[in-house]
C-alpha cells in the first residue's frame, strides 16, 4: 500500500469509529438543592423564615429554531426538550417585614444515567418591604447570589 492510500484508510477508519458527542459542564441537581437550602439558612440567620413557594415549569427547544433542523440532526422527542422553571420563594421576619425573590434554571436529563442536572441559574427579582433591608438581602453580597455563581462539577454528553 502507499503512504496516501494507508492515510487514507486510516481517516476512514478512525472517522467512522468516532461518534459525534458534544459536552457541557453543568451544575449537579445534589449541588443546587444544597445551595437553595444553604440561601435559605443563610437567610434564617438573618430573621426571615420561609413562608412558602411558588413554581412555574415551561417546555422549551433546547436548539433555536433556524440553528439546527430537529429532525435532521436528531433532536427530537424528549431529548429536543428541557425544562425551565422560575421559583419564587417568600419570606418574612417577626416584625412582619418580607423578602421575595425568584430563581429561573433550566434542567437537563442523561436518562442513561439517570441523572438530572442544572444548566443555567439565574436570580431574578428580588424585593423587600422595608427599604431598608434591601441592600443586605438583595444586593451583590446577598446569600440569594449564591445560586448565580454554583460551580459547573458535571460533564454530561449531549
């Protein structure tokens, strides 16, 4: 064989033995449940208890319309689409004075694994009753940011 014939055959070869994976680094479910519970003492701390909250869950195309057709590139059925949910957790000290802020996080799933993960975390919207408070429990330094900078400790195929 020639040199430009084996070349060849090895591309082949190795072309035909390599799948096409894509990675991403995400956040674990264990990692986020840890750190809503850690916001929420964190908050304790600070004289405001949890009340209660509220849930939205949306379906949404992981793949932007016009990117990628969901059918030639094989994203369709339950691996086309994620979840996003929008958490809105209340709460209230004994002076009566509250605290409500909202967590949006699109999730993700390895049915292979059978794991659920957390791709982007966003807080959105914070308020307070008293003014006051608003700084210490909404501002740059507030546990609630916590959830904006969790580590990304899991890789997952896609």
């Amino acid at each position: 064989m020639t040199k430009k014939t084996l070349l060849s055959l090895a591309l082949l070869c190795s072309s035909a033995l390599c799948g096409c994976a894509v990675t991403s680094d995400v956040t674990s479910y264990g990692t986020f449940d840890s750190t809503l519970r850690e916001v929420q003492q964190d908050l304790l701390n600070e004289g405001f208890s949890l009340l209660s909250t509220d849930s939205d869950r949306r379906n949404v195309p992981t793949h932007a319309p016009g990117y990628y057709d969901n059918f030639e590139h094989g994203f369709s059925g339950a691996n086309s689409i994620d979840y996003i949910y929008t958490n809105t957790y209340h709460f209230a000290n004994d002076e009566g004075e509250t605290l409500t802020f909202s967590v949006s996080y699109q999730t993700g799933g390895d049915p292979a694994a059978q794991t659920t993960y957390v791709r982007e975390v966003y807080t959105c919207g914070c308020q307070t009753s008293n003014a006051k408070n608003y700084e210490r429990l909404c501002g740059a330094a507030s546990p609630i940011h916590k959830l904006d900078s969790m580590p990304k400790n899991s890789t997952v195929r896609r």
